[in-house]
C-alpha cells in the first residue's frame, strides 16, 4: 500500500498536471526504478507544470524534478509513504 504525503503549492494553472504526472511516472517504470521512484517523480512533474504557466515548454528536466524532490524530502520528509 502506497500512501501520498501531499504539499500545497501554488497552481496557476489547472491543466499540464495529469501531462506531466504521466509522463515521468512511465518514465521511471521504463528505467526501471521502484514504485515510490515512479510516484516521486510523477508528483514532481505535476507540482512543478501546475506552478508553471505554460505545458510543453515548461515540461521540467530530470535534474529539476530530483532536485524539487530532495527540497520537498529535506522541508516536508517523504513525499511517499510505503507501508511493508
């Protein structure tokens, strides 16, 4: 069982989410990282499009989203919380 540890953030769009959570989520799977990799980058990609004021352009990198991740880890703890 997965569990989200959800954050607020400022979205000033309402669209790009689903985009960007799809796209780096199978990203991961293709790679072959584990399931809270997937979702962590997933959730990553949707916080940082919504934020965003355009979709495609602003289609974060692999760097980026590694990097909101550890911000989020280091601020708020794990964005994934999976139960053995």
């Amino acid at each position: 069982m997965e569990n989200s540890n959800a954050r607020q953030y400022n979205a000033l769009k309402g669209f790009g989410g689903g985009d960007g959570y799809a796209s780096a989520f199978l990203y991961g799977v293709f790679e072959g990282l584990d399931l809270a990799e997937c979702l962590e980058l997933g959730s990553a990609s949707a916080s940082l499009l919504v934020a965003s004021h355009g979709c495609a352009p602003n289609m974060p990198a692999l760097g980026a989203l590694r990097e909101f991740i550890a911000d989020s880890k280091k601020r708020h703890g794990d964005m994934v919380a999976m139960d053995d």
